[in-house]
C-alpha cells in the first residue's frame, strides 16, 4: 500500500530509506490534507487526506516519498477568531517542523485568512488560494558525514569570549573572503574570518537569528527587509538565503569548519513570537494550523493576543504539545547541526505563566533535565515587554544572561558621567548583586557595551542622537535613552583632537569589557570602529549601514591587535576569569579584591561618596600559587589623577601590562610605594613582580 497511517510518535516528515512519516500536530482541526508540489513548487500535484489522528497529532507514511519533495498542510475547522479559532483550508501552512524551505514568500492578499480591507478581520472569510506565493517545507536526508576531524570545542564558560555577528553582514564587505562565500554561511568559515577570530582571541560566535524567517510586508514595500532576523516562521530551518544550495548542509559544514578551528557556534533564537504577527496578520503556518493551541491568547476576548513581546504575539509554552515543538527544535539544532548553545530573545516570554514570569516555569524545568542539552551554554536576554517583564538575575543557575546593568554603567561612566565607581565596582566584578544567589557563578554574567540592538561603538561617542530617518519611520524607532557622547561634533569629523578622544573612549570601553569578571560579549566590527552612521536599531537595513565595513583594517581604527593583548591578559589572569565570588580582606592577610584610594589606601564608605569621583583602583589577588596579582587603574576623569603604587610585602615593584593612551601595551617596572600618573580617560594596568 502507498499510504498507511504512519506514527505520530515523531512530528515532521521523516525520511526512514523507503518512505517517509507525516506528522502535525493540531488539537482543534477537523481534517488535516497533507499537499505534494512539483520541484519548482509552482504546480500542486495532490492532496492527501490524513487517516490518522492520535492525540491530537494527525499523521500518515506514504512509502514514494523521498528527500527534496516540496510540501505543505490545508487544515480544515471553524473560522471563529471571537472564539480563538482562524482555520481556513484555502491557506497552505508551513509544517512547523520543516527542516528545509523552498522558495520565498511572495506578498498578496491571499495569505490573509480575511478579507484584507475589511474593517474587522474576524467579519470576513477570503477563499483565495495562497500556495502559489507560499514558501514549501522540503523532506530532508538528516544524515551528515562530520568526518573524523569535527571535535565539539567544549569551552569551558570561564574562557568563553563571544563575538556576537551577523551571517550575512560579517563577509559582506570582506575583500579577502571569496566573493562567491561573502554573505554565505561558507564566508564564516572561510580561512579569512577564521584567522580573524584567532587574532581576536575570541573563543566563541553567536549568530542573529538564522531559523527560517519571512521579510513583513510593510518593510518590502519600503524596499527593506527583516534583516536582523528576528521574524522567525520556521524553528529547524536555516535561513535558505546564506547558502547558495542546500541551507542544512551549508550550515553544517560552517560548523564543522569553525569547531575545527576550536570556534564554539551560539544561535540566537525567537521562540517568543513568530512572522504571522497580530490578529490582522497573515496566515502562514501556526495560525492555521491551530491558532488557540500556540498562541497566548487574551482571556477576556480570544480574538486578541496578549502581546508580551512589542511584535503582534507571544508563543505559549505553557501548552505540552508547542513546548514539545521548542525542546525538539533546540535538541535538533544540537544533535543534526551540532551547535554549542542559544542566546533565546526576550527569554522572560519563554517562562510565562498565567501569573507572570515562573522561575519553575516547565521550559526552564525541561531545560534544566534535558540531557541532550546539558552541555549546551545557555544565555537568556531577560527581559521582555509585559508586566513584570524585566528579569536580569532572576533565572536558574544553568542559565547566563545578558547584563544591561553592566552596558549601562559603562556607557555613562565613559561618556563623562560622574559619581559612579560604587556601580562600576560591582558592574567590572561580575554583578554579584544581581547573581550571586542560587549556587550561580560568575560567568551568569554577560558583559556588554554594545550588541546589534543599538549603537555600534563607534557610534556611541560619535552621535548624541540617533539617526534613523532611513528605516521610514520618521525616526521614531530605537532607543532614545543611549548614554552617548559625540565628543563634541555630531557624527563623522575631520577635527584630529575629537578623532583621537573617540578612539580613545573606544579603547577605554573594550578595555573594561575584557579586564571585567563575567562573560564578555564582542559586538562584531567594533574591532575596526564599523559605524551605522547613527542608526541605532538597523534591523530593516540589509545594506551599506547594516553591513560591517572593513575599511579601516590596518589604519589607526584597527583595534584587532589591541583586543587579542585584551584577550591574552584575560588568559594570563585566572582571577579574571575566576568563577566564584570575589572577598576583600581575609582574616589571614590574602585577599580577593582590594579597593584603593589614589594613595593606594583601603577605601572607606566616605571614599566611595567623593562628589562627582571618576577614579577606580583595584587588585584582584592571586587566586593560586605562583600568580601574580593584578592592579586595575580606571580613569574616566578629562584630567590626569597621581596615584600611588600598592604596597605589598611579596611584591616588591609592579610591571605595566596596559595602557590604553599608548600603542605599546608593556611599560617599565615601577616600584612598589611610587607615585605614578593616569592620563585622562585611560585604562592601566599592572601585574605584581617579585
């Protein structure tokens, strides 16, 4: 027989060697018709009715079916949004579980279950068939030959460096990447990139979203695009357009290629939302198939979202079957495609209960158990736009987070704002007062200053304002609240006094970011001063601003050599990167960290208190024998500051290992108890000599 009733035991289609397994899962369809297309995907060639439906998943097996067969679902119930149903069998849907996409979504009214112009979506019925315009799931072959030499790096959190990129916009404009890799999945692998990763230092890269995703209609009909990523439709494809053929393949030779760099790979992933957006949007995949079931519905009035997320919807992970859907698609990524960890969007959606953010939510716990992902590094961005949304601190121990409380500290503090070295003190060891709880370790903290979520560095102390005037939103969009210093001229200048305080300031903020206990995170391109030319929130710009230029390799801009000394003294200093939690004085004369006075004294509470204090000393104690303790000088005020090297009894004079004013980063020996001087605005420091 051609067709049977397959299992519902594995959602998806699935290639066994002779026929494959068609699985969906929908609680309130009526009838499911699973859809055959021709290779172009132009030309439906049949409908199939699914025979089987066993708790809630529908499914059959059709022995004739092999990999790069084109398909997709009609499914069949009530077209009732006041009730949270928005079934309409003229939509064709992506399988949730599509591995690979074909084809791209080509706009119309047709993938409007209503009719578009209506004033309300939920009085219309549209009975136009969409497929034509659709994109098609494709049955894959999963088998992957890794070849002997793929070893999974394994970094241990406490060396992690991540550097965080855009597929497309980190080889764009790359001269010494193949001009047919650039903008590919290849292009992050090519010899070029890898070396620039090596002379970085940076252990691990962390790529904007790649699922499978869809340009909003708005944004084509400006001529942009969702060039972020962050507009997924399809959790367990990559993204067809970095990959010249086989997206699945493409990618997983990228893998395999950076671990054999020893490169560990990080996916940042939006499970909170999907493409379809809100109650007016189209109908492509999720909402068809079972609106009610995947979605967070509005209790008072099912025809609404509660929208958590600022983007139309919020997945619901409190439903067994689309928490089911998520922990598949993180193992598939780790199992098939061999990935190292996530960096999940706006992760506090992922952990909502009715009652607001559950720290025993069933995604954490199913995370915390999972075994697959047990060695997978884990980083939420916690915070997301509902009530009670703003999370920093509050996940599991497993979990890492992004610290904005550590972005924002710097970028006042090197911006000239005074009065801030208590919070700078807690924000360069770790945050201890937002993670030390639970068992946590330092590394809970991912230190930033700039992500691809606002100014790239260059741009924080090149604009006071942003400029965003080309996303066609009237410059309404981003964030007003930057923290931002223009050095005293809006945007690019010819004055060289403002060039070398901006270079300067730059070196300052990496400098801080690497010498910080925590996780550090490198936005890709401040190594050379990339700038969006103002534009803090480039999501829709897949062009000249979104792209990093690489013009200033080799110029004073290069700051490639300046990171790798950053990141080698990060290597050098255990204490660093040490994963518990710092002491000061102990009762038998060692130390974890002491906090200095200019005259090299014990700070006191008054200390703390100076009006107006820009000024920061402190050395981190040898965490074993035979390390040498670090002395960290920050200086964020525009005057040189005097100060006094510490006196210690085993550490007769101090040697200079940084100094952010000078191109040579090693200086001479200084005597313990001298007097020595911080040039304004820099960064020194110095490591204890016997």
């Amino acid at each position: 027989m051609r067709l049977t009733g397959g299992t519902s035991a594995r959602l998806g289609a699935s290639w066994d060697g002779r026929g494959t397994n068609f699985a969906l899962f929908s609680a309130n369809a009526e009838k499911v018709e699973l859809c055959l297309f021709d290779g172009q995907g132009r030309r439906e060639l049949e409908r199939i009715e699914m025979p089987e439906r066993t708790e809630d998943v529908w499914h059959c097996y059709l022995n004739d079916v092999s990999p790069g067969q084109l398909y997709g679902y009609r499914v069949y119930g009530p077209y009732a949004p006041e009730r949270g149903h928005r079934f309409n069998a003229n939509k064709l849907l992506l399988d949730p579980y599509a591995k690979r996409l074909a084809g791209r979504l080509v706009w119309s009214d047709a993938h409007f279950a209503y009719r578009t112009g209506s004033a309300r979506e939920d009085l219309s019925f549209d009975r136009r068939d969409n497929a034509r315009g659709m994109p098609k799931a494709v049955v894959v072959d999963e088998t992957f030959n890794w070849g002997r030499r793929e070893i999974r790096p394994h970094i241990p959190w406490a060396d992690t460096i991540i550097y965080e990129a855009h597929v497309k916009g980190l080889t764009q404009k790359r001269e010494d990447v193949p001009p047919n890799l650039r903008g590919t999945y290849g292009g992050l692998s090519s010899p070029a990139m890898i070396d620039h990763l090596k002379r970085l230092g940076v252990t691990t890269i962390e790529l904007l979203p790649i699922h499978g995703l869809i340009d909003d209609r708005v944004l084509v009909e400006k001529k942009l695009s969702n060039y972020w990523g962050y507009n997924s439709i399809a959790f367990f494809a990559p993204e067809a357009r970095y990959a010249q053929d086989n997206a699945l393949d493409s990618f997983r030779t990228t893998v395999a290629r950076l671990h054999d760099a020893g490169i560990e790979v990080l996916l940042d992933v939006v499970y909170n939302h999907t493409a379809e957006g809100n109650h007016m949007g189209p109908t492509l995949s999720f909402r068809g198939i079972d609106n009610a079931s995947y979605y967070w519905l509005n209790r008072e009035n099912p025809r609404f979202y509660d929208d958590f997320t600022g983007c139309g919807s919020s997945v619901n992970l409190t439903h067994p079957r689309v928490l089911q859907m998520v922990m598949d698609s993180l193992r598939y990524w780790v199992e098939v495609c061999h990935v190292d960890g996530f960096r999940f969007d706006l992760a506090t959606t992922l952990a909502r209960g009715p009652n607001g953010f559950d720290r025993n939510h069933p995604f954490l716990t199913a995370i915390r158990q999972d075994p697959v992902l047990a060695t997978a590094k884990m980083v939420a961005e916690p915070w997301d736009l509902g009530l009670g949304g703003y999370q920093v601190g509050a996940f599991p121990s497993q979990w890492s987070e992004w610290n904005d409380r550590y972005r924002s500290a710097m970028r006042r503090y090197w911006s000239g704002e005074g009065s801030l070295i208590g919070d700078i003190s807690g924000r360069m060891t770790a945050s201890s007062d937002l993670f030390h709880h639970d068992n946590r370790a330092t590394r809970a903290s991912v230190n930033h200053i700039t992500v691809h979520d606002g100014f790239t560095l260059a741009d924080l102390f090149s604009y006071n304002e942003k400029h965003n005037e080309a996303n066609g939103e009237d410059n309404r969009d981003g964030s007003n609240d930057n923290h931002s210093n223009n050095c005293g001229h809006e945007g690019p200048t010819d004055d060289p006094t403002i060039i070398a305080l901006r270079r300067q300031l730059r070196k300052n903020a990496l400098a801080c970011l690497l010498l910080a206990q925590g996780t550090p995170l490198i936005l890709a391109g401040d190594e050379v001063a990339n700038t969006q030319a103002g534009n803090n929130n480039a999501y829709c710009q897949d062009n000249e601003t979104g792209w990093i230029g690489w013009e200033n390799l080799g110029t004073d801009d290069d700051a490639i050599d300046f990171i790798g000394h950053l990141t080698a003294l990060r290597q050098r200093f255990g204490q660093i990167r040490c994963q518990s939690w710092l002491d000061g004085r102990r009762t038998d004369g060692s130390y974890g960290v002491l906090w200095l006075t200019p005259a090299a004294e014990e700070m006191k509470e008054s200390d703390w208190k100076f009006p107006e204090s820009r000024f920061l000393a402190y050395v981190l104690g040898p965490m074993e024998q035979g390390q040498a303790p670090i002395f960290i000088v920050l200086n964020a005020a525009p005057q040189e500051i005097v100060f006094r090297m510490p006196r210690m009894a085993e550490y007769s004079s101090w040697q200079q290992v940084l100094n952010t004013t000078k191109t040579e980063q090693t200086g001479d020996l200084i005597v313990s108890g001298a007097d020595a001087t911080a040039p304004p605005r820099s960064v020194l420091a110095f490591a204890g000599s016997a």
